[in-house]
C-alpha cells in the first residue's frame, strides 16, 4: 500500500487550506477556486520539474560546487583568526579512531559573514538584481500579483527578512493591507541566500544535495505563500514597482562589502546568541517537565510535546504515522523556536530515523524562517521603515507566522506527491 502513502499529501493540502480559510479576514471574500487550483498547478509543476527534470535539476545543483568553494575561502579566513578552533590544522593527536571536532561558531557561521558581503557586493553590481527582477516578472504573470508584491518576492530568495524589505521600502505607506501581508508572508516562508547556505551546510552530510534543495524548497513556496496570503488577507491592490526607485543602494563596491560584512557579522552574532538561548530554555523546560510522572517509560520533554502536538499535521503532509512523532518535534522545534536550531537537530537524528522520501518532506517543511523571533524582527523592520503603519504590521504579525509554516508544510505536501517510495 505504498502508493496510498504516496498520495497521503492530498489529504494535507485541503487541510492546510482549511485552516488558513478559518484564520481569514473575510471568508466571504477568497480568490476564485480557478486561481487556487492554478496556484496549486503551479507548485506541483514547480516541484516536478526542479525534482524530477535531471537537466533542471543538474544546474541547480551547480550551485553545490560554489558552496563548496566559499567554504573553503571561508574556511581559510576562520582559521587564519581562530586557528584550529577554525578548521586550522590540529596542534595535538587524535585518539584512535576520533574525527576532527566541528565548531558550529568557528567553522559554520563565518559562511554567513562572508555571503552576505558576497550578497551585497552582488546587489550593488546589478547580479541579484537582475534575478530578483526576473523572478518577480514570473510571480506578476503566473500569479497576477502586483509589482511589489512580487519584488518583494523575488528579493526574499536573495536577502534577509532585514534586507529584503529594504528593497521595497519605498512602498510600504502607500500599498494596500493585503500586498502589505502578501510580503511579510513571502519574507516568512523562504530563507534567503546567506542563511540557505549555512543551513545547507548543517545537513550536507545528512541531506545528499542539500543546497540544491534548499534553493528549491524556497522556489516552490513562492505560491504557496501568495495563495495563502490572498486567503487569510483579502483584499484589491496593485502597487506597480518605480523602476526609479532607488531601493536599496550601495555608495560603492567598498561600501557594500563594508556593509555587508557588518550586517552578516550581527546575523553572525544573532544566530549565536539565539542559539545559546534557545538551548538553554530548552534545557531548563525540560528540566521542569522531568519533574512530572512518567509516560510510556519515559520523561518528558518538549520535543515530545512538540512531537505529539505537530504529528497529525506533518502526517497530513505526507510522512508515515511511524515517523511522525519525530518529524512533528522537529517542526515544532522550528515553528516556536528556530529552524535552524531544527536543523541541528534534524542533523544529529540517527541515520534510520527517517525513510529518505521522509527526510526530503521534513527538510522541505523546516525551510522558511516563520518562527516566533522571526514575528518581532521582521515587525520592527517594517514598522521602522515606516513608522505610520507600525500598529498595523504588528497586527498581522502572528497570521503571518500562521500563512509562514502553512506554506513550507504544503510544500513539504508536495514534495511528498512528486517523490515516491
């Protein structure tokens, strides 16, 4: 009965939509089913053709090779100023038997200082930005969205949930409620560049591939987020893009490696400090739920919680039921506290946790930066940016982390429908 988990995910996808609908400003007002049902077309096609057409998939995977240069040249940077804390050679001998010691602060997150350099650097010679606008033309003619809306998109595959509304900055008193939720959704169901290649690198040894499908988790998302965010905000508007305007801008090629680098190195830093705290509160939680009885055996613990809590959706999605309590820990993991800290642990599972169809669902399903930390950053950043609708970015903070993980799951769905036991 293979084919049966196989085409599990269609029960998800109705689910996913369901709940988004019942979230809804106006469930008297929802697009036309033709348009639901050609955004949902459109993420199957998506899906099958990035997973399923080798050539497509082959360049996509290209990228792979210039991941592994950059950490290299990284690597080369990290050691040079933390020594073998930074990958340098070891000044002592290893016990039999014993790998080199990886240091996630010395050897992983400096990847994110450098691409987000690279990342400006880029943006100021016009190579993301030419991306970015074609990726938003293609939103404009197969979705219908506006040209903001659709930059915003294009912009959210390249730069950070900071960033990437500053590419758009210029719009945000003058664009409707419901663009305005289309591009907080967009920011919360992709991962950008610099943060796609760190993740990639956490599972590089787990997920065969990992940055071509990271890459493309954030491609096929891109619908998911615009249909949800018409379902649960709609509502008219078409705010075209100025080609005029400026939007984010760089004096010179100096200036934007200088700023990038200082941008990258607070992300560096938040990554780190969130980190730490995470697993601290983690830790003290679980603490106090080992003070409770016993179930089944065993302590509890808020993976458990989260595992029993996410199960039935992640088994909507498509993972076997046997499996699901693990996976449902894991996107709990990323919905309340961090993706990345999810990352870790998916990482760290036993290599039988998860069958390999399962991996890719759950590896889909993390990729979006709809978290609780998330909600305030990217909050502040717009309601900074402008201040007269502050109240209002702040009211549609918590839908969007709703749309933001309804999204990347009914990406996982797919996955699932296109990648067959």
């Amino acid at each position: 009965m293979d084919w049966l988990v196989n085409l599990q995910g269609l029960l998800g996808l109705p689910v996913l939509l369901a709940i988004g609908w019942a979230f809804s400003e106006n469930r008297a007002e929802r697009p036309g089913w033709l348009w639901i049902g050609g955004a949902l077309v459109l993420q199957l096609v998506l899906a099958l053709v990035i997973l399923r057409v080798p050539i497509v998939w082959s360049i996509i995977t290209l990228a792979n090779e210039g991941v592994t240069a950059i950490e290299r040249a990284t690597l080369e940077g990290s050691s040079y100023m933390f020594g073998y804390l930074g990958g340098a050679d070891l000044p002592f001998a290893l016990k039999d038997g014993a790998s080199a010691p990886v240091i996630i602060a010395f050897q992983i997150l400096p990847l994110v200082i450098v691409l987000s350099a690279l990342a400006a650097l880029l943006w100021h010679w016009g190579v993301l930005q030419f991306f970015v606008r074609g990726l938003s033309w293609a939103l404009q003619r197969t979705l219908g969205v506006s040209g903001v809306v659709g930059l915003a998109g294009g912009a959210n595959m390249f730069l950070g949930v900071v960033e990437s509304p500053l590419a758009v900055r210029g719009y945000f008193a003058k664009m409707s409620r419901a663009e305005l939720f289309a591009v907080m959704v967009l920011a919360m169901a992709t991962i950008s560049g610099a943060i796609l290649i760190l993740y990639a690198t956490t599972l590089s040894k787990t997920v065969p591939d990992a940055v071509g499908h990271m890459i493309a988790a954030s491609l096929i998302s891109l619908p998911a987020a615009v249909l949800l965010a018409r379902i649960m905000v709609p509502g008219d508007g078409r705010t075209e893009e100025d080609r005029e305007d400026p939007g984010l801008t760089y004096d010179s090629s100096i200036d934007a490696i200088t700023r990038g680098t200082m941008d990258g190195m607070q992300l560096f830093l938040a990554v780190i400090a969130v980190i730490i705290v995470i697993f601290a509160l983690v830790a003290l939680v679980d603490q106090v739920l080992a003070l409770l009885p016993l179930i089944g055996g065993e302590e509890l613990s808020l993976k458990r919680l989260f595992g029993w809590l996410f199960a039935p959706l992640m088994w909507l999605v498509g993972v076997p039921w046997g499996e699901a309590q693990a996976a449902g820990g894991l996107m709990g993991t990323k919905a309340i506290l961090n993706e990345y800290v999810a990352y870790l642990e998916l990482a760290a599972l036993p290599a039988d946790t998860f069958s390999p169809r399962t991996l890719l669902i759950v590896t889909y399903a993390l990729c979006g930066v709809a978290n609780l930390a998330s909600v305030g950053l990217l909050v502040s950043t717009i309601g900074t940016l402008c201040p007269e609708r502050r109240a209002e970015v702040a009211q549609l903070g918590m839908k969007s982390w709703i749309a933001g993980n309804l999204a990347t799951l009914m990406t996982g769905a797919m996955i699932g429908l296109v990648t067959w036991s």
